[in-house]
C-alpha cells in the first residue's frame, strides 16, 4: 500500500511542477525578449493547458492521457528549450508570486470552442463517410 502512496504523491508533485512550468511560460510568452518561435509554441502549450476539453478526451482509454503526458510535457520542453535563460528566471519569478495570490487556473474557453469544432467536424466526416450520406 505504502508503494501505492508514493507513487500517487509523485503523480501529484509532477502534476503540480507541470502547472507550474504551463504558469511560468503564459508570463514568459508575454516578455519583451522573448523570440517568436519559443513564443508561439509557450502559446499553445498555455493555450492547451488551460483549456476545459482536451483534445483527446480522458474517457478514452490510455489515450485520452498521452495529451497530458506526453503532448503537454513535449510543447514545455520546446519552449523552454529554446527561450532565454533570464526570461525564463524573470517568469519563474512572476509565476511564484502568481500562484501564491491565485488558487483558480484562468480557462481559455476559445480553444475549448475550436476543440468542440474540431470534433463535430471530424463526427460529421465520419458519418457522411460511413455511409449516413444525403
């Protein structure tokens, strides 16, 4: 049972360092030195991150994880990979004093409408596809 514990604590703490590196890229995103590749790729991984419905939805299985274990974690990675170490500081910086004030991750409800989009359209193909038709 002990094993259990720790590997849920663990989950826990990189869920909480993942939110945490989402927070310090929305406020490097918005930092005058920040380069633009960097910059669009922290966009949307914020983006993504704050947004109500995923991609690939929980609910299926094993899949429905790999946006949040994989996907999220590869964009942070870019984007750090490839922003200056002192806006990253400067971030890190702001994102702390930000999570201390805040308890609530803002939601960017547009990308949430254009997932909802994605998933009538690809719902429509497939019926028009697998024979529904007119």
């Amino acid at each position: 049972e002990s094993v259990q514990m720790s590997w849920l604590q663990s989950l826990k703490e990189w869920a909480k360092r993942l939110k945490k590196q989402i927070i310090m890229l929305w406020f490097a995103s918005k930092h005058p030195q920040m380069p633009w590749f960097p910059k669009v790729i922290a966009v949307v991984a914020v983006a993504y991150a704050f947004s109500p419905i995923d991609l690939i939805p929980d609910f299926i299985p094993i899949l429905g994880l790999l946006d949040e274990a994989i996907i999220l974690p590869m964009l942070i990675w870019l984007a750090v990979r490839f922003t200056p170490q002192q806006v990253i500081l400067d971030a890190e910086q702001q994102a702390e004093e930000w999570l201390d004030q805040q308890e609530r991750r803002p939601q960017n409800y547009l990308v949430a409408v254009l997932i909802i989009l994605v998933w009538i359209t690809l719902a429509v193909m497939a019926y028009f596809y697998f024979g529904g038709g007119l």
